[in-house]
C-alpha cells in the first residue's frame, strides 16, 4: 500500500486517542470516568474530521493508526 498523506492534526488526534486507551487498558486505570469521557471526545473528533469527506476506507484508518504508533517514536 502506497503511504497515504494524513494532516498533521489527524495524526496527532489518532495518537492521543491510543495514549488515551492504554491509560485505560492498564490493569487498574486511575480515573476511569474521565478516562472514558476523553476517549469517547476523541473518537468523535476522529470520525467527524474534515480529511473523512473526502477519503474514508478502512485501509486509510488502518495506515492512520500506524502512522499514529510512530509519531510517538520520534524524538
């Protein structure tokens, strides 16, 4: 699959939206309720983003999410 070209905001969304989710998949999250408060914010901030009307399969979901892992990679 050729590397699909995301704004820079979406990809930031996604990686805060996967920080957010291991914080709550540890065994015994602290705050739970706002936990799940700011993942259900994110997702809908994800699914509503301007980039989706124009382009929206799933391999592009799929290539956001690791695009995403390795922002979180760099210094």
């Amino acid at each position: 699959m050729e590397a699909t070209s995301f704004p820079r905001d979406l990809i930031e969304l996604q990686a805060e939206w996967q920080r957010t989710y291991a914080a709550l998949a540890v065994p015994c999250p602290v705050h739970t309720a706002v936990l799940r408060r700011r993942l259900q914010v994110l997702s809908g901030r994800l699914l509503f983003h301007p980039y989706w009307s124009c382009a929206g399969a799933p391999a592009a979901r799929a290539e956001l999410r690791r695009q995403a892992r390795g922002l979180g990679e760099l210094p």
